[in-house]
C-alpha cells in the first residue's frame, strides 16, 4: 500500500515494535512521526482489511497535513479517506464512517460521536494519537483513548510527540491514559537517527534593559516585596529569601487558602491573604512584560488594570491601582510609551531580520513570541523594513481579542510556503507538529520555560537542511531562568523516559491483553441527556458505565424515566441562578411537568461563600424547594459520583418500569403505579416490599380492599396475622 516512500532505519525498527503493542513514539520534529503511522496503518489494513484506521491531531490544519501525507504515499483510493472536524456537521460524520476507511479528526468533535454512537469503534485496529503529550488531565484524547480500547476488536494505538514533557508525572499519566506498552526513543544522538538530523545551530543573543525600563522595574519589584514581606509576617508564606517568589508557587499557595476558604474556614487574614496572591500575581505578570517583552504590551496591560478598578467589585484590582509603588510604575510607563521607547530585544530583532534578509533575499523566517499584542507590534515593526512583508500567525478568536479560523490558519502556511511573504511572527500554535518544508532561521523573542514548547520551536527549523535558531535574552531578567528551566527540563525529560521504559510494566494499569469488563452486563440502563450537557464531564462517565445515552434537545438536564427528571448544577451554577432568578421558575416547570423531578448539586465549595449572597437567601430557597415545591436536593462531590447517582436512579427505575420512554414537553403524565403501590404500602406491615407481589396478584387496588382474610394469605410474605390485621383496619369505622 505504500508508494514512493522508503523507510529509514529507525522509522523500521520502531514500526517493528509499534505492530505488536501500544506505543508511545518520541522523535525529533521533521523526522517523519506520521510516516511511521502510515507504516502501521498499512500493516493492519492487509491483517484486517475492512477494518478502519482513525488517525486524531489537536487542529485542523494538522488534519489537513496528515491527509496530504497519505495522499501523497498511501496507494488508497482518495475517496476512502474523510476529515472530521467542527466544519463537518453531524450528518455527514455519520455518513462519512459508513462510507469511508480511513479518518484524520479533532478529539473533541469524535468524542460527542463516540457518546452518541454515529461512529463504531469496534472496526477501528489502528488508533494515532498525534501531539500525544496532550493526553492528560481532562483532554479528549484521554476519553476516546478509553473508550476505544474498551470497545475495539482489534485495538492498538501508536502515540506521536516529540516531547512528553520533563515531569515524570506527567509522562506516566501519559502512559496510562494512552494505554501504551512500549516506548520508542530516540535523540539527535541516536546511530540510527543521527545521520538523517540536520544540524541546527542555536545562538543566544543578550541585551541589557535601559536605564529608563529598570525604573519602573524598581517600583514593581518594591510593589511585589511588600506584599511578600507582609504573607511572610501573617504566617502565610514560609521561607527565609522572600525577594522571589515563583508563578507556580503563588499559585499553590492561593490553591491551598481557596481550599481552607471551601472547606468552611472563616478567617480574615485567610481572605486578605487571598487577595493579596492575586495583586502579586497581576503584578508579576507586568514585570514579565517588561522584562521580556516591552513598553507597548505592559502600557496595554497596566491601563486594562487601571479602568477595571473604576467597575470592578474585586478587592484585588482596586487595591493594587491605590497602590503609590503602582502609579508610580504607571507613570513612568506612560512616559517611556509617550516617547516611543523599544524594548531593545525589539531593536535588536529588527536589525537582525534587515541583516539577514539582506545576505539572503530569499530567506525565510519564523519570529516566536508568547504574547498576541507583541506579536501584533512586532509584525507591524519588521514590516516597516524594506524587504521584508510579515504576516502575524495566530490561534483562533479569544474573548474579545480577534483571531484566525482554521482555514485562514492553513491559508496563511500554503502562502508562507509558496513564499507570499517571508516572515511568519507566530504565537504558541505555530509551536506544535505544523509541517513549513523550509524555515532558514528561527528567532525567540523570548526564552520558555517549556521543555516540550523550546523543542516544538527549535522543530521549526533544519528539516530539510542545516536550520539556525536564534534566541533574544534580556539579561538579569527572568528570560535567564527560562533558558536554564528549559535546558534542564530536556534533560530530565529523556532520563525520565529511559527510566519509565524499564520500569513499564509496573507503571501500567491496563496491558494490551487485560480483559476489560463492563459496569453493566445485559440489557443497557437507558438515559435521555439535554444536548447542552455533551461536553460534561458527568456524560463521559455515564459512557465509561455503559449508559446507553440518547442525547436530544429537552427542557431538563437528564431523564431517568418516564417520571424522573433531574436539573444538574455545579454549586457555582446553584448560586448563580438564585441571583439571576432562573432557578424558581426550574422547579416550577420541573413539578409541573415531572412525577419525581430532582436536582442534583455538584461540587465540594462551600454553597454559602461561593457568591455574595446571603446565607438566609440561600436557606430560604433551600426550604422552599424542599418544602414548597416537594423536589429533593441531592449534592455530590464530583462527576464519578454525579453519574453513579444517576446511573443506580436510571437502573432502579428501569428495572421496575418499561425502558421504552421517551422525552415529553406536554404536562406531567399520570403516575398511576408509584401511587398504587404508595396507597398499598400504608397498610399496616406491608411496605413498599410487599406492596407490590398485592398489585400483581389482585391486579387493583378495590380487588385488594375486598379481598377475604383467606385470598390475602395466598400473596407470599403475608401470613395470617397481617391478613387479619389489614381486614381489621379496611373494614373499622373511622
């Protein structure tokens, strides 16, 4: 099936290990990972021929490049192969999989298939999971990974990055999620990888702040030690150096109070010691804008704080504007942006790129910088240069900020290829698996922290011949412990993955050839999902349970049953519709149309501190719920238990009644036989146990009422002293 394609050694030996277990693949950028998956995916099509491949990357434009990739080598017809993402409707998917064999999709638009079951996982035997290092936390790759190897016939999944990450954590987490069973490594050092690596030669060039910039640094750092020499001395922050502090362990810190505050802990420094975090965190933020970036993104950013705190509410931002050591830094800032001062790593990259466009009139560059509104700056500053035409490469829209849409995203790469323009100033979604063939140079406008970003972006260069990268460095600035951070975390990361492949099989929870059971043997519990409720996490584990979920546009959360219909809430929502008035008008439509309505309320926050609302308010509506409207309130701590709960309700229900329900928008349909059984049940020992073998066995209530002490014997559990004792209480005058 392949053409015009010959594998390179390395590329054979780790398709040897890749065709016999689940494998996490880890190679250098522009060595060719998706020609490895093109490798395997030919050998299980010829082991199973009408199976299916499905090949999963985080953006389209990815998708776009695997697809040329097996266009261009695979011997398939091209109408066997489809895209799916958020572009292609539904419908279509579903026609697509029944027509298709081989698919290139975004996680999550498969995984709202994968829940409503218009795709079948069981004729996939090859699952490709591109950009793998991905595969954590709540990320759709770890969902579909799941289902796929609990559902397929024939499953093995190959994993695709060229960086996992430096924590050992993280890329066990990465093992596990992805189900893997063996890893391939290899470096620019490897034998039989070094001969296809082209040399990159990296450069760090340095500039040093001017004076006019390290005076509002002075009065940022005075601002930040302040406020640490005030955490030290409440006892919040514990350490002896306090002139800095790191992101992540503010962070950590503000993690640890806001638990304590969830928890029910009432404590004025606690919550001052809250805000006081977040002043810092702001802060430091327009300390990294200053250092590493420059006047025009920290002018934006401090002015953004300056109106917020004439609206705001938060007791942070107001705080911090009142602040002297803050005006102070904002007037300074003002001045140097009045007078149109650059940041010298800006100066210096000009000159570069004038320099090397000049040496090279075909050159081609890359200009990485973290932050959108620098990047804008930048595009707007290097096309001032004759010669030069930039244009600025960016992630879809944000909030209010503009962005590219996946189309304009590849349009722009096909122009930058074609050599349209010469300079591609990209933000953080250049960095990841996007095919450019020929990049000469490639510039940091700042140093990261990210072992897994510094390699995407040195990836960028040196594919096809010798690649330079240079990388902009402000001295004493944090820019120098980025460039160690990340210098180290590469080197941890491949110790970490030498010592993970030999102790693999302890790590691993599920091997390839673990039985894998269901929550749910026979007949499948059905449950009705609103279809606004698909990305929740509570959805994707009513599918790990074997839910037979059928998501439809309904006027409730979930429908259990014919009667049971439940409105779901995080406490956060809880507390939000009570301000806004939703949830009364909620509980009313729920009791008017639902037998047994019930809301459920997730989450482990305290309910009276989550908003500012009264505690009485709360209660009150609490009681008029319960109350009032007769509708139970159920709390759970976090999705697991959400859906268990509404899996055992479903179940229960389901057992006793016909699965065949359907969702209704009419009025509440009678519940004949809950009131049956409830009337029967208040005889005396009888219950909700023996009230029902009565209604089976007398059919109704009247034949039940009129029945001899004799015929009343005859139902099993009931013996002659209840007989006679239910006779007694049916036939005395009140």
């Amino acid at each position: 099936m392949i053409k015009g394609f010959e594998p390179r050694l390395y590329q054979q030996t780790i398709f040897a290990s890749a065709a016999k277990y689940n494998t996490l693949v880890v190679l250098p950028t522009g060595m060719g990972k998706t020609n490895i998956f093109l490798l395997l995916a030919a050998q299980r099509l010829k082991q199973y021929p009408k199976s299916k491949i499905l090949l999963i990357g985080p953006t389209r434009p990815l998708i776009d490049q695997y697809l040329r990739v097996f266009q261009d080598y695979f011997d398939m017809d091209h109408e066997k192969y489809a895209i799916f993402t958020g572009h292609v409707q539904p419908k279509k998917r579903e026609e697509l999989w029944n027509t298709c064999q081989i698919f290139f999709s975004t996680p999550q638009g498969l995984e709202n298939d994968i829940i409503s079951g218009r795709i079948k996982l069981e004729e996939v035997t090859l699952l490709g999971v591109d950009e793998a290092h991905r595969a954590v936390g709540d990320y759709a790759y770890v969902f579909v990974a799941k289902q796929y190897m609990k559902k397929a016939r024939h499953p093995r999944i190959l994993g695709l990055t060229a960086s996992p990450g430096s924590d050992m954590e993280k890329i066990t987490e990465v093992v596990q999620n992805l189900h893997i069973e063996e890893i391939e490594v290899r470096t620019d050092e490897d034998p039989d990888v070094k001969q296809y690596i082209q040399e990159i030669d990296v450069k760090w060039v340095k500039v040093k702040l001017p004076p006019k910039f390290l005076d509002v640094k002075k009065y940022i750092d005075d601002f930040i030690k302040e406020r640490l020499k005030k955490l030290k001395e409440w006892g919040i922050l514990h350490r002896a150096d306090t002139t800095f502090v790191s992101k992540k362990d503010l962070i950590g810190l503000q993690a640890q109070l806001r638990g304590r505050a969830a928890s029910g802990e009432k404590d004025f420094v606690m919550w001052n010691a809250i805000s006081l975090l977040a002043e810092i965190m702001k802060v430091q933020h327009a300390l990294e804008l200053l250092e590493t970036q420059g006047v025009k993104a920290l002018h934006t950013y401090l002015n953004k704080l300056e109106r917020e705190a004439y609206s705001t509410k938060v007791k942070a931002v107001k705080n911090l504007v009142k602040d002297l050591n803050f005006r102070s830094a904002l007037i300074k800032c003002q001045t140097l942006f009045d007078e149109r001062a650059e940041h010298p790593k800006l100066v210096e990259l000009q000159n570069m790129v004038d320099r090397e466009q000049k040496k090279n009139k075909d050159i081609k560059m890359i200009v990485f910088n973290q932050y959108r509104d620098n990047a804008q700056d930048i595009v707007e500053k290097l096309n001032i240069i004759p010669g030069i035409k930039a244009n600025l490469f960016i992630g879809q829209q944000k909030r209010s900020q503009s962005g590219l849409s996946q189309k304009k995203q590849k349009e722009m790469l096909d122009e930058f290829r074609e050599g349209k323009f010469n300079v591609l100033v990209a933000t953080s979604v250049g960095e990841e698996g996007l095919d450019i063939p020929r990049v000469d140079l490639v510039i940091f406008f700042e140093p990261i922290p990210s072992a897994i970003r510094h390699i995407q972006r040195r990836g960028r260069t040196g594919r096809q011949e010798k690649g330079r990268v240079i990388i902009l460095m402000a001295e004493d600035t944090r820019d120098v412990g980025y460039k160690w951070a990340a210098h180290h975390k590469e080197k941890r990361m491949y110790r970490n993955l030498g010592s993970l492949k030999q102790k693999l099989k302890t790590v691993l929870n599920v091997r390839r050839d673990t039985p894998l059971t269901r929550f749910v043997q026979g007949e499948k519990v059905k449950i009705f999902v609103d279809h606004r409720e698909k990305g929740s996490p509570v959805i994707k584990q009513l599918v790990d349970m074997d839910a037979d979920l059928k998501i439809e546009q309904m006027d409730v959360d979930y429908l259990l049953s014919e009667r049971v219909a439940v409105e779901f809430k995080t406490v956060e929502d809880f507390a939000q519709s009570i301000i806004d008035g939703r949830l009364m008008e909620q509980v009313r439509e729920l009791k008017k149309k639902y037998a047994r309505p019930l809301i459920i309320i997730e989450g482990k926050e305290d309910i009276y501190s989550v908003r500012n609302i009264h505690a009485n308010a709360i209660r009150g509506m609490l009681s008029n719920i319960v109350v009032s409207y007769g509708v139970p309130l159920l709390q759970t701590k976090s999705p697991i238990e959400t859906a268990n709960l509404l899996y055992v309700i479903a179940k229960r229900e389901q057992d006793d009644t016909s699965k065949d329900f359907m969702p209704h928008t009419g009025k509440r349909v009678a519940d004949t036989k809950w009131l049956q059984e409830y009337i029967i049940s208040a005889l005396p020992g009888i219950g909700a146990t023996l009230a029902k073998p009565l209604l089976k066995q007398f059919k109704s209530i009247s034949k039940i009422v009129n029945a001899s002490v004799d015929e009343l014997k005859e139902v099993e559990g009931i013996g002659k002293v209840k007989a006679e004792e239910i006779r007694r209480i049916l036939d005395e005058e009140y």
